[in-house]
C-alpha cells in the first residue's frame, strides 16, 4: 500500500484541479451544467483515482486505477481544447494547462510502469 499524500503525481494532480477550477470560473455561466461541469469532474477524478488505486492491496489494482486518472487526464486535455476552440479559454491558458497535464501524464505513466 502507498501513502497517496507523498506521491508527486498525486500533489502535482491535484494543484491541477484547482487551477481548472479557477480557470473554469471565468467560462460563460450558461456552462455550468455543461463544460465547466465536465470539466470540473475529470479533472477531479484523477487524484482521486490516484488516491483510491493507492490503498489496493496489489500493485496489479494500483496499476489499473493510475490508468483510470491517465484516462481523465485525456478526457481534460479534449475539453480543454474544445473550450479553447469556443473562446472560453485562451491559447496561453490551454498552452500552460496541457503542458501541465501532459507532465502529470507521462509521470503517472512511468510510475505505472514500475507497478507492473
């Protein structure tokens, strides 16, 4: 079992969510249902997932639930991008948060790989 609080990709995660949470907030107030709820949860789930996979009993669990937070990864990334398209968020703003998410991917990648 891993103490999910020390993991890197876990702080690192959930320093993400809160700037989605703040970047969200300026999005249009007709999208709170909408993208910025989306958004909002994806993002979320994956130190959630991080931290749910980390109290499993098998590495081989652990190994599917940082899957899981890879996979919410790319469901923000596509909704990030889709927000940029409708003018809810500017380049440099996605340019900063895709970055972001894409460290916090592959690092979550690479720890997954030594699960395995």
């Amino acid at each position: 079992m891993h103490q999910f609080k020390e993991l890197l990709i876990w702080k690192k995660s959930r320093s993400f969510c809160s700037k989605i949470y703040s970047i969200t907030a300026t999005f249009p107030s007709e999208e709170k249902f909408g993208i910025i709820n989306q958004l909002r949860r994806a993002a979320v789930s994956i130190p959630s997932n991080i931290a749910e996979g980390s109290s499993r009993n098998s590495n081989k669990d652990f190994a599917r639930f940082l899957e899981i937070a890879i996979g919410s990864a790319y469901e923000v990334e596509t909704q990030l991008l889709i927000s940029s398209d409708l003018g809810f968020i500017n380049e440099a703003n996605t340019f900063e948060l895709i970055n972001l998410l894409e460290e916090i991917t592959k690092m979550t990648s690479r720890f997954r790989a030594t699960l395995l």
